[in-house]
C-alpha cells in the first residue's frame, strides 16, 4: 500500500510515476509472461509438458521474489511444487508452500548466507527429470550470498562500502561479487545441472543485460578476474579492501581458482532465461500516463547513468534551452528518463542517489513556476532510507531559504533526505516489492 503525504500524492509527476510502478508488479508481470495451458506450461515460445517432470522446484531471490513466487503458486497450484526464496527484511508475500527466508539488503548478512546454503541444498538434489524454476529479481546479489573460501561478510561489506564510496556503477561491482563468489556467475546453474532451469529475472539493470541481473546466477559469465582487479585498481582501491578479496582475485588471475562458468559449458543446454519486465515496460507506462494527462512525452534516456551531477546537467539543460535534441519543446510537456546513477558520499548524512538527484534539480528549478521533478527508485528504498526518493518544484529553494536551510551544508554532507524532511517533497512508498531500477520525471508545464 503506498503511504505518501497529501501534498505529494496530488503531483502530477507522483501520479506518473505510480503508473510506471504499476507496469513493474511482479505478481501481475509474472503471470503475463507465463502462460498454462491443461499440463502445459508456456513460457515465451518454449512450452514445458509438466507431467515431464518429477518435482518442481521454486528457488530464487530478490526485493521482487515473494510476488513472482505467489504467482507460480497460483499458476501450479494443483502441482506438488516446493522450495526456498529470499527476500529483504520486510518483503515476505503470502506464500503457502514455499518457505522465505528474510536476509539483509545492502548488505548481506547471515541469513543471506544461510539461504543460499539451503537452496544449494535443494539444487544438489535436483535430477534430470525435474524443473527448478528460479526467480531472480534485483536485490539477490545481497540476498543470495555465499562467499568465497576466506572471505568474510564483514569483508564484503568492506568492499561494497569501498565501492559505494568510490561511484563503481552496478555492473563493475557485479564483476566483483561474481569472482569471489560460489554462487554468482552461472555457479547456481552448476548445482543445478542436470535439471531443467527457467530463469525468471526482474530486470532491474539498464539495458536489461541477463548477466547483470542478481549477478548472473543463471547466466554464463563474460568476465574475468583481471577484470576484477583492474576494477578495484582504476578507483584506486585495490590496496583498501580486506586482503582476502585480494588474495582471492590473484589466486584465479594465477588459475589456482576456477572461474565461472562461461558461454558453451554444457551446463547451459538446458537453461532457459526469460525478462519478466523492466524499467523500459515501467516507462512505457509512465508515458500512457503522462499523455492521459495531456503533457506531450520525450524520452530522454532508459539508460541514465554516471554521477548525479551529470544527470541533473542533462535535465538542467533542457530546462534552460527549452529544447528536446535541438527541437523547441511543445508544452506543457514530460521529459521521462530512468536509469541507476551513481553518488559519491561525503559526508555522515542521509541520503542516496535519488534524493541528491532531486536536491540538485532543486536549485536548478528555484523561482521557475508551472515545473516539477521527480526521482525515485522503484524499489520504494533510496539508499539507507525509508524514502523512495523526492520530488521538487520551483517554490523548494524558497521553502529552504525560509527555514534558514543551508543547501551547500546539506550537499556536501550527502544529506539530502534530512533537507527534503524539512522542506517536503519526500516520497514514501513503502517496500513496492519490485525493482527495476529508478525513474525520472520532469514536467513543464
């Protein structure tokens, strides 16, 4: 249930953005995507006789896992179906048979270890004729943990910290886990072999790369340790994380570990991976919505990346030229992007992408009338906060400049949840139990 303050909710940006978390339903985007028919079992243009098979398996993990999970459970509920998810605290579904284990998101912790165990386990003992079907949604990278020997979660938690710290984007930190992993990088595939898997994935990665989604656990791997390490060495960190993620990424550089699974292992022969939906789905979405409301639509980007301040100059120059790629701008209008942008954390505040990116946006917009903008994830969560994100118009900065709020203060200390607390403008959903990365939207009216 979305829980957001009056003022908010009646933004037309708001009531666009609601739109686009629609199209994202997990529940709903499940069960479109697969289709039953008697004992048969579509899935794209693959159809599986499930009188085939002797067990069926549900396994995955994810923020959008416990939905996909009920929808298999109502599409098989005459099935003797079985198995384990894991999911962030707070986002368990009504699931009847099969069990959820709640873990830590960010950062894993020792129920993300615990789960992967316990579905390794269920892996292991799958054979030839039955069917796991797995579904893997944004969050499993942390969810679904299973370190390397020597690796500790509170090493983990150092590198990531690292990471977050340094900007590293989605893929280059995936790249990372893959390789000090036993569970990333196709490795799930190699407990499950010789059983059938369907890989559902919620895409929560732009460009919808299956080998990005939760850190390939059904995918064959592109990467390699070198890639690893010239990670950690082009953000000058490679000499700040724990040694033994280090140590790890040279022994597989020297061959002494083995790498993951790559593209023509045997293993694959009997995976299918499907996109359940994405952020292009949700955005599609947000456009009807938008047009519903007689703003004219642009699409800036599906694939917005690179720091925040990058992001808001895109926007900025929009607004200043009042033009769309060198053509005038027909208002009142929408401009639409969604991507994953990245932030670098200076300070002790709170905060994360979405919110400094509406910070920023801010100032830009301050004493202009008839515009607003939003950023948010969709995932209802905007770093370690209970916001998804914010939303800002031309009155903001006056709002600030009255409560005697100093926005470079709050800039600087990467506190840019603490200002929208104090002006408004903060979006709260709650836990939406989707993800398929964050949503701009910047309306001229």
């Amino acid at each position: 249930m979305l829980q957001v303050t009056t003022n908010v909710k009646q933004k037309d940006s708001y009531k666009i953005f609601s739109a686009a978390l629609e199209a994202a339903d997990a529940y709903y985007a499940t069960k479109v995507k697969l289709r039953r028919l008697g004992n048969i079992l579509k899935v794209e243009n693959t159809e599986y006789d499930l009188r085939n098979f002797d067990n069926i398996f549900i396994v995955g993990a994810g923020k959008a896992t416990a939905p996909m999970a009920r929808a298999i459970e109502d599409m098989l509920a005459d099935k003797n179906i079985g198995g384990r998810i894991i999911v962030k605290h707070g986002y368990t579904d009504r699931l009847q048979r099969i069990n959820q284990i709640e873990a830590g998101h960010p950062f894993e912790d020792e129920n993300s270890v615990l789960g992967a165990r316990k579905i390794v386990n269920i892996l292991e003992k799958a054979k030839e004729n039955d069917l796991i079907i797995a579904l893997i949604s944004g969050g499993a990278s942390s969810l679904m943990s299973l370190p390397a020997t020597g690796i500790t979660l509170a090493d983990k938690k150092d590198l990531l910290e690292n990471l977050f710290r340094v900007g590293a984007n989605i893929r280059e930190i995936n790249i990372i886990r893959k390789h000090i992993s036993m569970i990333k990088g196709g490795r799930f595939v190699q407990y499950a072999f010789p059983a059938k898997v369907i890989g559902l994935l919620l895409s929560d990665v732009m460009g919808d790369d299956p080998e990005a989604i939760g850190s390939g656990l059904t995918v064959p791997d592109t990467s390699n340790y070198l890639d690893a390490i010239g990670i950690l060495k082009k953000y000058d960190i490679y000499d700040k994380v724990p040694e033994s993620i280090t140590h790890h990424l040279s022994k597989g550089l020297r061959g002494e570990n083995c790498d993951a699974p790559k593209k023509g292992d045997r293993i694959y022969d009997k995976v299918q991976n499907v996109i359940v939906t994405s952020l292009k789905v949700a955005l599609k979405k947000a456009a009807e919505e938008a047009d519903f409301l007689s703003y004219k639509v642009y699409l800036l980007s599906d694939e917005l990346e690179g720091d925040v301040k990058e992001a808001a100059s895109k926007f900025a120059q929009i607004l200043r030229s009042g033009e769309f790629r060198k053509l005038p701008l027909k208002r009142p209008c929408c401009i639409l992007a969604g991507g994953e942008t990245t932030v670098k954390v200076k300070g002790e505040g709170r905060g994360g992408r979405n919110t400094e990116l509406a910070l920023l946006m801010a100032k830009e917009l301050d004493g202009m009338k008839n515009v607003e903008f939003l950023s948010c994830g969709t995932d209802g969560t905007d770093g370690p906060t209970d916001a998804a994100g914010a939303i800002c118009d031309g009155e903001t900065m006056a709002s600030a400049k009255k409560l005697k709020l100093d926005f470079d203060e709050f800039l600087e200390n990467s506190d840019s949840y603490s200002f929208f607390e104090k002006v408004g403008g903060l979006v709260k959903t709650g836990p939406t139990r989707t993800n398929v990365n964050d949503v701009q939207i910047l309306l001229m009216k």
